[in-house]
C-alpha cells in the first residue's frame, strides 16, 4: 500500500495517551528579558505555552496598565497573550512542517511590549516536532529491468522516501520484504538523509523467474512508528554487463534567486561501456528532497538540469537533488547535485511601529523614548544590513535596542513657543546593490508647559486724563502677550493695591481682569492729585502661575474749574478799606495793586485784570496783567472824594472764569474830609443792617423755619471750610499778600504817613469829633463803625462803604 504525500496540508494521526505525552511546556531560560519556551506542534488553540507573568517577573496589574501585546513581524499570529492573566496561549495550530520546513531547531520569536514605561521582552517559542506525517514515496511502483547477467554483488538504487518530520520522527530505516536474490543496503547522505541499494546476492535467472515483486517499506522512529510501502516490481533482461558511470560523484551549480523559468543549471553526465541499446542512458531525479522536483528539471536524453519555476532565496537557500542514470538494461549509478542560491536584493525593509507616543510634553529631559520600531529585511547579509535614519535637522536621533528594534530618542530640550509640532520621517535602507529603503512618517505635538510669563508690550505706560472725568469711564488699556498656549496662556490683569496720597489705588481706578482696561473709580481733581502712579501684574493661568508687572503714570490734566480768587484788596464784612489818592497825584500815580490767584494750573491760571466799573472811568486804569491801579490823568479839585471801582479779574481757560472785587478810593488830602464823607455812610447802614437782621428774624421766628437756617449756616462754614483747605493745599506759587496795615517803604502809596484818631460819640450823633496823633507810614484808612477793635476784628466786620450789592461778584 502507498501513501500520497502532502506537502501544504499534512495528517495529525496522534492517540490521546501519546498526545499527553508530548504536551509539555517548560522555560529554558529568562536572560534580559528573554525567555524561551518549548512546545509539541498540533497543540490545540488556547493550549497553555507559559506564564510571562511570572517568568518575567510582571505583575498582572502592570500587565494591564502596559496595555501589554505581542508584536511581531510575521503575517500569522500563532500565539495569544491574555494580559489578565499573564499567560501565553496557543492561538492558532502550529504545523512545525510548514512553518520550518528541514530547518532545526524550529523556533518563533515575537516580542512582548509593555508601555507608561515602555517595556520590550523578546519570546522564543520552540516547537518540538511530533510524528505527524509517514514516510512517502513519490512513486507507487518502482520498476527495474536487470540482465540476468548481473553479477552477484551488484547495487540497484532505489527511489528514497520523503518524511518531512525530524529528529527520531523522520525516516530512520528500510526494510525488504524477504527474497533468496536481493538484500536491502541502507546508506546515508552527508546531510542525513538516509536511501536504500539493492544488492544482488544470488544470480538471476531470466528463464526461471522472468519477473519477481518486492516490496520496500521505510519505517519512521516515532511512537507508534509511522511507515510508507512502494512495490518494486523487477524485469529480468538479457545480459548487460556494463552499468553507467557519473563522471562526477558530485555536481555543484549555482543559481541566482528569482531567476527567469528555463535558466541553465549544470549538465550531469554517466557513460556506459556498452553499445547499443545497452549503452543508451537515460537521466532521472531521485530522492528529491522538499519541493526540490517542483523546482528544476533535467533532460532524460542530455542530462541539463533547468530552473522551472521560481527561486526565492528567502525560503530555500539549497538545493541537493540525487540524480540516477540508468541504462537500457537496468544498470544505474547515482551522484548528487547540490545547488546554491545566490541572494539578490528583492526585499526592500519593512518598518514596523511597535509604541509611539504622538504628545510629548515641552519639558521631557533628552534622551526621551518618543517609538519603540521594528525593521526586518528578508535579504541576507549585506542585502539585509539595515540602516535607519531621520533628517539631520531634527532634533531626533535613533538608537538600536534589541536585534531588528530600534528606539526614537529626544536630543535636544523641546520649545512648544518655538516649534509646536514635529513631521518625522523614519528611512531604512538596506547595503544591497542597488539599495533598497523604506520610509515612515510620525507626527509629533509638542505640549505646552507654562514656562513663559506674560510680557507687557512696554515696561512703562503713561496715559492721561482731563480732570472731573466721569466715573467709570476707560481710561487706558495695557495689553500682554504670553507665548504658551490654551490655559497657560490666558492672561489676567490686576492692579497692586498700593496707596496714593493716603489712600488705596483701588479707591481711584479699577482694572478689567480680562481686557486689561483701566478705568476710574471716581472723578479726579488737579488741585488735589496731579498724577497716579501704580503697578499693573498681567498673570497666566498655568499651575504655578506666572506674572510680570508694569508701571502705569496716569497724568491728570486740568480743567478750568476754578474761579480766579482775589488776595487783595480784603473784602471784610464789617469795616470800610479805602485807598487815599492826594490831589497833587501825577499821571500814573500807584494808587493800590489787585492780587488773586487761580488755583488752576497753565494757561487756565493766567489772570488779566480790567476796569469794569469806575465812579470816573477817565481818572484810573488797571494794569493788564499786573493789576495795578493808577491814574491816568491829574487829580483835580472837581474829582469826588468818594471814588469807586469794579475791577474784573478772569483767567485764561476755555471756558474763562471770572471773579470782581471793588476798590473804594477817598480823593482826599485830609483826613477830616475822608472821614466826615465815609461817617455818614456807616451810620446808615448800621441802621439798615439791624433793620434787615430784626425782619429776618420775626420772618423765621413765624415760619417755624430756624433749623432750616441752621441748616444752611452749617453748610455755608462746611463750604467755606473746603475752601480754604483746598487754597491750603494747592502748589501754587507765591503772590505776595497785601494786608491792610501794609506799608509801603517806597514812598510811592497814596498816604506817606499812618495817621491815629480818637473818636468822640454821642447817641444819634451824625458827626464825630477827632484828634490826630503823631505821623506814621501807613497809606490805607480803616474806619470802624464802633470805633474800637484791633485790625483781626476790624476785618471780620462789615465795610462801612459796601453797597446794597456785595463788593465781591464771582462770575463765570
């Protein structure tokens, strides 16, 4: 009986108990993160091969946060990792036949990979052959012609059998069935691949057995033992007395991989002593070994070997093939022809991206592992000497790890402000001829890190505001920038509570936390605060945050809101200030001088001074900008002694502001004449004074209205309060004051001498008597209704020479 061999699909003939026997798993050895395990082919899926956990001494938690996988470059996976439980599994059967072929020790390697750190084991699984498959024969029947002359000793080669397990499971002997002429001779390749001669021992004879059949079996060493059995059936044939001879025991050739269909290998070649028909040889393969028929074929008549169908050096790198040379009488001899194939650079290398991470923080230290690549090349030696590399302008380098791994380090410190994402090319490029490469590309983002704190666009800031503003009106705006990004880019402003002038900064402006807009808290006044100086922090809103300040100067400018206000002459309530002109005064006589001040400041505090009312308005002029009185023409006998002038004082702003104040002059030599001119005017308005006070008060009195008047008392001395405290306050330069004792050491007043008086009165008295004393210097006559009192009371009472209307108008 015959079995048909199988090359792509082969029988699993096993029982349960030798099944058991063979199912074994054990760890050779753990080195760096290597281990090596060793199992039966055929093993059924989920079949148990390792425990990587704790082989690899891996807790299962960190299996499962390493989000741990296989990797591998092989297009079947033939094992499973079950994380949970950290063990390796059969995933798929392996078929050592297929997956190896002749090749021993059959292994798979493949790599574990564990991330958050990154992790790479290498695990070798070794499958052990079982005794899958039976010896095959690749013809059923094999037929032999030989001249009952043979003589005794003769070998007659027989097709070998093809058992494509290995070790004790492959083919390990022959056995003939038993006959009185032919024993079975079994010999061995240099390779060890074992084939059987026959070799007559006892004569034939064509007349008594013209045709014998025997059987050959080829017996495998497993367990149960596997066999194949082909018929040899034998033609016995005159005499032929010369077998052929291979000129070569050994035949070497070489042929490249890929090589075109028809390509010439060699030309064996055996001769045969004989002539005629017997002397004809002709050319087959026997024991070819793997696909190796299906590879090449040879002429029966010439013996040229030919490729007939593709070479790929990447699966088979030799050939051995037997090659038997047979005559017409069933002589043979056998030599072997070994081919080499000879690697061509057809493989270009296969890059593999095993872990990458595509968002790595700015801050991450060189030497960062960015990718954990794989790159295989299925070429051999220089065809598959691979080298990887990136552009030279990143700042990228690449390091080898593990055979055929390679890491993607950081070289340099990362800048997101700088470069916020990266496009890597990975190359690969084999030492064949030509070269070959491959390429990959990653994209990297870099992310950010607050590592910048807000810039103002100037260190220093000045703005400026028109006093009296409105509250809460804008002001000003500072503006920052920072360089990093989303959150740790977003910028809040805030204004340093310091103090300004006694009180908090926050009490004048505020500061819009997002739009950086100053405004003000409440309205600003010149005379009180000129300028604002504070400190502006813009702050990010990373984790820590960062800040940077700048200076703000808020300058105040004035505004004409101030009414010019008169120094002298002093306008008292109660007491008359008349400034004495002799009649023998020239032209541009100095009869008195208007001081006032603006507590304004520039051209708003620019006073001018006019006569806007004059008892004779031919008599005095006022000085344009100093304020002086002095006369325009000579003082004649005609000119009243009572003269009276409104001079008019306005600033320079837009719009002006004014203020008046009246000056009484006495045209006079004497003072008798003064006096007896300004008496009578005192004593009526004393009369009307009390007349007025007496009304005003029987009209509060009646109208239950006396704490609205104390009312406005309180008011009137809170406002005049303010007043003075702001004139108290204010920078305004000097002027200097003209007091009513003032005197003039230049001789140039109106009155050379300062004149005492003794007044004598009677009830209802219209004149007074007065005594003169002794000269002095002072020009300005102050009388006193009640004739007595210093000059601090005499200024608190009312003038003698006020009029209905107050001497002092303040228009604007």
């Amino acid at each position: 009986m015959g079995i048909q061999q199988q090359p792509f699909r082969k029988r699993l003939r096993c029982e349960t108990t030798t099944w058991l026997l063979f199912v074994f798993v054990f760890m050779i050895s753990t080195i760096r993160g290597q281990i090596r395990y060793s199992v039966p082919e055929e093993m059924k899926e989920g079949s148990l091969i390792g425990n990587v956990a704790q082989d690899l001494g891996l807790d299962l938690r960190r299996l499962r946060s390493g989000r741990a996988r296989i990797v591998s470059g092989e297009t079947s996976q033939y094992t499973e990792l079950k994380a949970d439980k950290g063990i390796l599994v059969v995933k798929e059967r392996i078929d050592r036949e297929e997956l190896c072929g002749d090749v021993m020790p059959c292994s798979l390697s493949f790599e574990i990979i564990l991330e958050n750190p990154i992790e790479l084991h290498r695990v070798t699984v070794e499958i052990l052959d079982i005794n899958d498959h039976a010896p095959t024969f690749k013809s059923k029947v094999i037929n032999l012609e030989i001249s009952e002359s043979a003589t005794v000793g003769s070998h007659f080669d027989l097709e070998s059998a093809y058992d494509p397990d290995s070790g004790i499971h492959s083919l390990q002997n022959y056995v003939l069935s038993p006959d009185d002429n032919f024993v079975l001779k079994q010999l061995s390749n240099a390779d060890g691949v074992r084939f059987a001669v026959m070799i007559l021992q006892k004569p034939l004879d064509r007349e008594l057995n013209p045709h014998l059949s025997l059987k050959l079996i080829a017996v495998d060493g497993g367990t149960p033992r596997r066999s194949g059995t082909v018929n040899i059936e034998i033609t016995v044939l005159d005499v032929n007395d010369n077998p052929p001879v291979f000129n070569q025991s050994l035949y070497k050739a070489t042929v490249a991989e890929n090589a075109p269909i028809g390509t010439y290998i060699t030309t064996v070649n055996a001769s045969d002593a004989d002539s005629g028909s017997n002397g004809l040889v002709s050319y087959t393969f026997s024991n070819v070994k793997g696909k190796s028929a299906e590879k090449f074929e040879i002429d029966s008549s010439s013996g040229k070997i030919t490729v007939v169908d593709n070479i790929d050096f990447e699966k088979d790198k030799k050939y051995e093939i037997r090659v038997i040379a047979k005559d017409q009488g069933g002589l043979s001899d056998a030599t072997k022809v070994v081919v080499e194939v000879l690697d061509i650079n057809d493989n270009a290398p296969l890059i593999s991206i095993m872990s990458f991470s595509s968002i790595i923080s700015e801050d991450v230290s060189p030497g960062t592992t960015i990718a954990v690549f794989n790159v295989k090349d299925a070429d051999s030696e220089r065809n598959g000497h691979i080298t990887c590399s990136i552009d030279s302008n990143l700042p990228f380098k690449i390091q080898s790890s593990l055979t055929d791994y390679y890491n993607l380090l950081s070289d340099v410190a990362f800048d997101r402000e700088t470069k916020p994402e990266y496009n890597i090319t990975i190359t690969a490029t084999d030492s064949g001829s030509p070269t070959l490469s491959a390429q990959t590309n990653l994209h990297l983002k870099i992310s950010d890190v607050n590592d910048n704190s807000p810039l103002f666009t100037k260190p220093k800031y000045s703005a400026y505001v028109v006093e009296n503003n409105v509250p809460g009106g804008s002001i000003f705006t500072v503006s920052a920038r920072d360089h990093d990004w989303n959150q740790n880019a977003r910028i809040s402003y805030f204004i340093d509570d310091d103090e300004v002038s006694g009180s908090s900064v926050s009490s004048f402006v505020s500061i819009n936390s997002e739009t950086g807009v100053i405004h003000a808290v409440r309205s600003f006044d010149y005379e009180q605060i000129k300028q604002l100086k504070l400190k502006v922090k813009a702050q990010d809103g990373g984790s820590p945050p960062l800040s940077s300040n700048a200076s703000v100067i808020i300058f105040i400018q004035d505004q004409n809101d101030n009414h010019p206000q008169v120094l002298y002459p002093v306008q008292s309530g109660g007491s008359l200030v008349a400034e004495m002109v002799p009649r023998s005064a020239d032209v541009g006589y100095l009869v008195t001088k208007v001081v006032a001040i603006d507590v304004d400041s520039g051209q708003n505090a620019w006073l001018s001074y006019k006569l806007q009312k004059a008892t004779d308005r031919a008599l005095f002029e006022v000085g344009l900008q100093n304020g002086e009185i002095r006369t325009i023409r000579q003082v004649t006998d005609k000119d009243a002694v009572k003269q009276r002038l409104t001079v008019i004082v306005e600033d320079n702003g837009q719009p002006s502001r004014s203020a008046t104040v009246v000056v009484n002059v006495a045209v006079a030599d004497s003072f008798p004449e003064v006096l007896s001119e300004f008496t009578e005017l005192t004593h009526d308005k004393e009369y009307n004074d009390n007349l007025t006070f007496y009304l005003v008060l029987a009209l509060a009195v009646v109208s239950f209205l006396f704490i609205t008047c104390l009312v406005v008392i309180i008011s009137v001395k809170i406002y005049r309060w303010r007043q003075s405290r702001i004139l108290y306050h204010s920078n305004l330069p000097v002027i200097p004051y003209y007091p009513p004792r003032y005197s003039d050491t230049l001789g140039t007043g109106t009155l050379p001498h300062v004149y005492n008086y003794e007044v004598c009165r009677t009830t209802d008295s219209r004149k007074s008597d007065c005594k003169f004393d002794r000269a002095g210097s002072q020009n300005v006559l102050i009388m006193d209704p009640s004739s007595t009192g210093t000059m601090q009371r005499i200024q608190s009472e009312k003038s003698i020479l006020d009029e209905p209307d107050s001497p002092l108008e303040v228009r604007s």
